[in-house]
C-alpha cells in the first residue's frame, strides 16, 4: 500500500475522512510515526478518543487481518501493524482511562496460554480503566495458575480472558474449572471475548458472558457487578 509520494504528504492537509483513510494504510504499512501523528491531528480536531480508536485504528486493523487471511500480507507485516496500532493505542490510553469514572470494581485480565495477542485485550483493559475499574493486566500466554494466583491476590469481582485463535479458545474451560476447583468460581465474575469466539462458546465453557467487543466488555462488567452487588454476592 506504500507509495512513494507519501513521503512527502502532509496529513494536516487532509481532510477527516481522507486522513482516516491514510491512518489505516499507514496501519497497514507499519508506519508507526505517521500513525501517532494521524491520531494526533484527528484528536487536535475534537474527535472523541473512543471514535478515533474504533474509526482509524480498529478500522485498519480489520483490513490487516482480512489481507493476513487472504495470504497477502505475513506474520512479519502484521507485527509491523500491530505495533503501529500499539503507538495510536498509547496515545489514546490516557485519555480513554481519565474519564474521571468512579471507581467501580476491579479486573484481572489476560490472554490464555498458547496465544500471543494482545491488541483487542489491551483495548479492554483500557476501557475498562476508563469506566472506573482497576485492571491488573496480565499479558499474554496465561496459564490457569497465573490467573488463578491473581484472582486469590486481588480478588477482583472480574476475571476477562481474551483468545484470538481457535486452538486456544478452549483454554478457558481450563481455567474456569480451576476457579471451580479453588472455590472462587461464585465469587468472580469471568468474561470472555476473542474474534473466534460466540455466546454458544461462552455457555459451554461455563463463563458469565462473552463480550464482542470492548464496549460491549464494559456494559457487559457494569451490569454484572451492579447485580452482584444488589444481589450481596460473596467477596471472600
Ligand atoms: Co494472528 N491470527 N496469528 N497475529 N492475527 C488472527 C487471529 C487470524 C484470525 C488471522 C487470519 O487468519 N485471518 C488467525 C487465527 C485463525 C484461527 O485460529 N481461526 C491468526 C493466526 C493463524 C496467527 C498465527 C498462528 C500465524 C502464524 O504464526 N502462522 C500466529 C499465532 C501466534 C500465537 O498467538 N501463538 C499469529 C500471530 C500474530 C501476530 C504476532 C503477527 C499479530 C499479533 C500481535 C499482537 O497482538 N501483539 C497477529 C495479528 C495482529 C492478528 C490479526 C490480524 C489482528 C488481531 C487484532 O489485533 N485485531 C488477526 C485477524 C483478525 O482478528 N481478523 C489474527 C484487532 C483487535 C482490536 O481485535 O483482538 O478481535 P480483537 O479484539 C476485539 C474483540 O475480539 C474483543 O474486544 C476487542 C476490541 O473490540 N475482545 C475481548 C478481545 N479480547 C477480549 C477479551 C475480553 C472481552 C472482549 O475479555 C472480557
């Protein structure tokens, strides 16, 4: 997607729509520079942090993963990209976790064993700061005695695991029936989302709800706790 004349192009000369467009294929380009300063101009010109990071980079993000799919981009590429995202991705982090929420519940948070994304699952976490919770994130390639040694830590009301591949997905009944095993499976609240997974999953495995999305993670923990709490759910 690289062209030539890019090298010269001022970004400010663009108008929104057309500079959305250049944040993408810069995405998908790996030029994490041009991305952060994308970000920058569409944040200097009153775009919300949660429009900029679904529109531009969620946005070419999915472009990426459809050309990963279709054989006409590689690992090597993507990791470019990815890492491009992660540029736009700090500069929003702050603005989306300063809301000034109340603080409202906390969560650990981690991709399961096996998997190494990370992208979708930073981006709940992030959300999730934003909305008042405490998250303690625990990267990637989680095993269920990491998980289960930060649910007994810091007893959050909520455990998120994120899985993008379909051979790691059912890791998470691992896990969840280590929590059964461990007695803290009642008292917290697990959520799982993924690009591969669904609600059907979900049920299977026994987890509380799959979330499609980061938003829909954060009503999804909203509603959840505010039940719990209603409900004077046990915390030890
Ligand atoms: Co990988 N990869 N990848 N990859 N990669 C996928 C997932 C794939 C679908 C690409 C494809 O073929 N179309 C495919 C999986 C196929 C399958 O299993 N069905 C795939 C593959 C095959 C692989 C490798 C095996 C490739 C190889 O080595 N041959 C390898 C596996 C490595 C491993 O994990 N062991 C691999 C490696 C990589 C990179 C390292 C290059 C890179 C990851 C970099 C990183 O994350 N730091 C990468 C990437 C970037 C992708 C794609 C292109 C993009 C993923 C992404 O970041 N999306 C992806 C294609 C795709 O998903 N369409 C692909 C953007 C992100 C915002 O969305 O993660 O879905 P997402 O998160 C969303 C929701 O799903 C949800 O909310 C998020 C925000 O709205 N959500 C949650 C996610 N987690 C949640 C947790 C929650 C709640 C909601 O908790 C409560």
């Amino acid at each position: 997607m690289a062209d030539k004349d890019d090298d010269d192009l001022d970004l400010r000369s663009l108008d929104d729509e057309e500079l959305v467009e250049q944040i993408q294929d810069d995405l998908y380009d790996g030029l994490k520079e041009e991305v952060a300063e994308g970000v920058e101009i569409l944040l200097e010109r009153k775009w919300e942090p949660y429009k900029v990071l679904t529109e531009a980079l969620v946005g070419g993000m999915e472009i990426v993963g459809d050309d990963f799919r279709d054989g006409i981009l590689f690992v090597p590429e993507v990791l470019l990209a990815a890492n491009a995202m992660k540029e736009g991705m700090a500069i929003l982090r702050p603005l989306l976790a300063e809301t000034g929420a109340p603080k409202t519940g906390k969560m650990v948070i981690g991709t399961v064993k096996g998997d190494i994304h990370d992208i979708g699952k930073n981006l709940v976490a992030m959300m999730m700061e934003g909305a008042g919770f405490e998250v303690i994130n625990l990267g990637i390639n989680t095993d269920a005695e990491e998980f289960i040694a930060a649910v007994k830590e810091h007893r959050p009301e909520i455990l998120g695991m994120s899985a993008l591949l379909t051979t790691t997905m059912p890791y998470m009944k691992t896990v969840i029936e280590a929590l059964k095993e461990e007695g803290l499976r009642e008292r917290t609240i697990v959520l799982v989302g993924g690009a591969p997974l669904n609600a059907d999953f979900a049920d299977a495995i026994g987890a509380d709800a799959y979330c499609k999305d980061a938003a829909i993670a954060v009503q999804t923990a909203k509603e959840l706790v505010k039940r719990r709490h209603n409900q004077g759910a046990p915390t030890s």
